[in-house]
C-alpha cells in the first residue's frame, strides 16, 4: 500500500514539473489550461494507484 501512494506521489510531483517544462509550454501555450488538467491527471493517478 505504501509503495502505491508513493507511485501516485511521484507521478503527481513529475507531472507539476513537466508543466514548467520549457518544451511543453512552447506546444501548450496557455498555462492556465495546463493548470486545469494538472488537477485532474493527478486525481486520475492517484485513484489508478489505489486501485
């Protein structure tokens, strides 16, 4: 069980840096809607590592 929230964790600290990443923002150039999806990317992982 402690394995998989880490798993989740992690997925959801890689997925907040990917966000700043320089090459993802030359394709997405609107933050805001990255700011949207991130919230939801990281539920969907989160509830894909309880499972």
């Amino acid at each position: 069980m402690e394995k998989r929230n880490t798993y989740a964790l992690l997925l959801g600290i890689s997925s907040l840096l990917g966000l700043f990443h320089p090459a993802k923002t030359a394709i997405r150039p609107n933050p805001a809607d990255d700011l949207k999806n991130i919230g939801g990317d990281f539920q969907r992982a989160i509830e894909k590592a309880r499972k």
